[in-house]
C-alpha cells in the first residue's frame, strides 16, 4: 500500500507517530538519518549527544509509553541503552521497522499542488515521496547553540559543546569549566569530579535542582500525583517547601538563587551535584565576563584557569528542510494548534515541538493520536477562527508562566495530557457532527526513488 504520510525522525515521536498512523490505518513512510532507530538515545548515532553515563532524567513510569510499559524490574531512571533497546523494541513489536528507511537525510519538504514532496537524500540516491500529508518529528536537540553575542576576548584553552560530550575519559586530568544549568551540564560536572584535576560550574541564573528520589519515590510521581488535584500555583509551593526542607536552598551551596518558581522552568535533576559541591570536589562560580588565553574572568571579580571549557548552552531548533516561510518568525515561535497543526499549511504537523515539564514520550504519544485521528478523519479540528483564538490565549498564558523563554512551545505536561485526551475526544465529537475542519485525502499519492 503507497503511503499517505511522510513522518520525518525515528526517534520517540517518530515512531509514536508510525504506530498511531498504523492503528487508524493510514499507511506511512518514515525517513532517518540514523542507521537505526531511536533517535538521540542511541549513543555514537548521527545528531545524537547522548554520552556514556546518561540516563533518564524522568522517572521510567512516568516516561514510558502507555502502549508499552518499560519492564518493571528496570531501575527507575534507566540508562541510554536500555532506552535505546526499548525504542528498538517498541518498533519491532509494532511492525514499525520496514515503514522506516534508516540513512535516508530530508533535505527538502515543498507543496506539489495538493500534496507534499519529500525529497531525501539515501544510500542509493534521491527518494523522493509524494505524499498528503508531511508530520516533522525531528527533535529538537541536534544543533548545539553557543552564546550569543560570543563572549569578550579569546580563549585558547579547549572548548566543546556538551553535544559532542561522550566519556568521562574526555575529561580526565583536566581543568574543567562547564558551562550551564541543565541535566546535562549537571551531570558533566558530576563526571568531571571524578576524575578531572580540577571542575568548576558556571551558571548565569540560577535554577531548582531536584533529588531524583524524594520520600523514597521518584521525585516527578510525587508531583504528578497532585497535579490532577490541584493547580501548578500551588503544587508550586508545595514543591518548593518540600525541596528547601529536603536539600535546603539552592544558596545553601553557593548556588544562584532561582530567578523563577518551581514548574515555571524544565527542572534539573541530579542526586550527585550538590554532594560533589559540599565535598568541595565542584566549586561553583557566576556568569563568565570575559576570556583571555587560558583564563577565565567571572561577573563577581574570580578569575580560573581552564584546560578544557564545556558549553552546554543549549540546542537551535533546526528545519532545513521547510521552506523558511513555513515557520514564519522562526520555529520555536510556530503558533501550532495544540502544538501540532500549523494553521497556514494544511497538511504540515508537528509531534514533539516543545518543551515539557515532564517526559517527552506521553507526550508525542498524545500528539501522534492527534495527528492519525485527523488523517483518518475521524477527528475535526475546530475552525481556524476558533484555533487562532485558543493558540493566542495559550500563549498569554504561557507568557504569564514562563515569561519570553520559549512560551510557544512550552506545555505543563500533565496538563497537556489531559487537555490533548480532551482533544481527541471533542474533534471526534465535532467529526461526528459534522463541524470543525475534517480531513479530505487526496489521490495520486505515491513514493517513488530518482
């Protein structure tokens, strides 16, 4: 059977996307850069920044699919390889691996009348899928980002960016600077402890660190258990005093005070980093000033000297696929219905742009039932009139919570679950009715290699 749908990324969303398609049966075509599935989870593979002591940072039931529940005997925060197995296995158990042409890079989406083009580039030449409807599910973790505007001065002492981080050896013996606030930089820094000569932090704003167990369960079950009976306003104190009277406040450590509440910024999990730091083993400093040679100047007047500077800075969300107009003022501002429908182009969805206060995988589960129902046409989006007003209060809303970092992308991910079930109930519903805008296939579709 020719398929209907191009899903762009075999990763988590990826594959959720093929296996909901599968299930309203709506064949589809999946395209990958990567030898194998399982997108950045698989350590060595393409784009992916996963290093050799990553593990979850979500709990494993609060992070597994609801169509294949991780084993129970796993530990609660697996590491990247058994990830990766259970992303393989997850496809190989739903019949998802001959949908999925593996070293096959898009290197181009356009319109062709009313269908989609997908171009991508193979081990044997240009395929090129012509197809109704095109679902971008990429990730956005790919392109590392480095400070903007560049720091003063110049450094002559290494530098990498934690996307190219793999091995603890990377770090040994070294004077290490590891730069950033997120899992990622907490966990170099706890690696480089170990074994590196001397390792110092830097952080320009504080953030909440988070123990991955409290009152001997995994820390996000216990928020997720309010979440359904109270507000995030709240939850939020709750959160904060169970944290200050489990590990004190993040000043305790000479860490930056946080700038933002708990659950208005993803939060930062490390049972080690405020260990290594009261052992003296991490010395924690400000935002950098400026660089010279193979010094370090900071905000408060401390200078270092570095032999090896890790940025993890963070990740651009990269598109070169779409034509730029496509994503208007750029794609992490995309005004997507539910963070999936784009509301210009017919046919083009997302599944997995955005940034979650939890786990990625319910979430790209919830929104890859979105998309199969609408292609199968069995779930009606509201008007567009009724969309564009939905996206534009969310937005309002998410400003008021999480201020100009990323507002349109972000989702409170307990709150989404529940609002994308929601969803998918109401668009049958106006489906049934008749109202709402429906999904009209088109004929002709067809994959063919040039």
């Amino acid at each position: 059977m020719e398929p209907r749908v191009a899903v762009i990324g075999a990763g988590p969303a990826g594959l959720a996307t093929l296996k909901a398609l599968a299930d309203r049966g709506v064949p589809a075509v999946g395209f990958d850069a990567a030898a194998q599935v399982g997108g950045l989870w698989v350590y060595g593979a393409p784009h992916s920044s996963a290093y050799r002591t990553l593990h979850l940072n979500t709990s494993r039931t609060r992070t597994e699919f609801a169509d294949l529940p991780m084993p129970a005997d796993w530990p609660d925060y697996p590491d990247h390889t058994r990830i990766a197995g259970y992303l393989h296995e997850y496809a190989q158990r739903f019949g998802l691996l001959d949908a999925v042409r593996l070293r096959h890079t898009v290197t181009r989406v356009a319109r062709d009348g009313t269908r989609w083009r997908v171009s991508a580039a193979g081990p044997h030449g240009v395929t090129t899928a012509h197809v109704e409807a095109v679902v971008v599910a990429n990730g956005h973790n790919s392109r590392p980002r480095l400070p903007a505007p560049a720091h003063p001065g110049r450094l002559t002492a290494e530098q990498l960016h934690s996307h190219d981080y793999r091995d603890p050896e990377q770090l040994a013996g070294r004077r290490v600077l590891v730069v950033g606030g997120g899992n990622s930089a907490m966990d170099i820094a706890v690696d480089a402890s170990h074994v590196a000569a001397s390792t110092l932090l830097s952080l320009r704003r504080g953030v909440w660190i988070v123990p991955k167990h409290l009152l001997g369960r995994p820390s996000d079950t216990l928020n997720g258990a309010l979440a359904t009976r109270l507000p995030w306003r709240l939850r939020q104190h709750l959160s904060q005093t169970m944290l200050r009277l489990s590990v004190g406040r993040p000043e305790k450590y000479g860490l930056p005070a946080p700038r933002h509440g708990f659950l208005q910024d993803h939060p930062t999990l490390s049972d080690s980093l405020l260990s290594r730091i009261s052992h003296g083993e991490i010395g924690v400093r400000p935002a950098i000033e400026r660089l010279d040679g193979d010094r370090v100047h900071f905000v408060d007047g401390a200078t270092d000297e570095v032999d090896l500077l890790v940025w993890c800075t963070g990740y651009d969300i990269d598109l070169p696929f779409l034509d730029p107009a496509l994503l208007g003022d750029g794609a992490d501002r995309l005004p997507l219905y539910r963070h999936v429908f784009h509301q210009q182009a017919p046919g083009l969805m997302f599944v997995g742009l955005m940034q979650s206060t939890g786990s990625a995988l319910p979430v790209v589960e919830a929104q890859a039932r979105l998309v199969a129902a609408h292609l199968a046409g069995e779930y009606a989006l509201p008007t567009p009139t009724e969309q564009a007003a939905d996206i534009a209060a969310e937005l309002r809303t998410a400003r008021a919570r999480w201020g100009d970092r990323r507002p349109a992308m972000r989702i409170d991910f307990d709150a989404y679950l529940a609002l994308a079930a929601k969803e998918l109930s109401d668009g049958a519903a106006r489906a049934r009715r008749g109202r709402g805008v429906r999904w009209h296939r088109t004929e002709n579709v067809q994959e063919s290699p040039r």
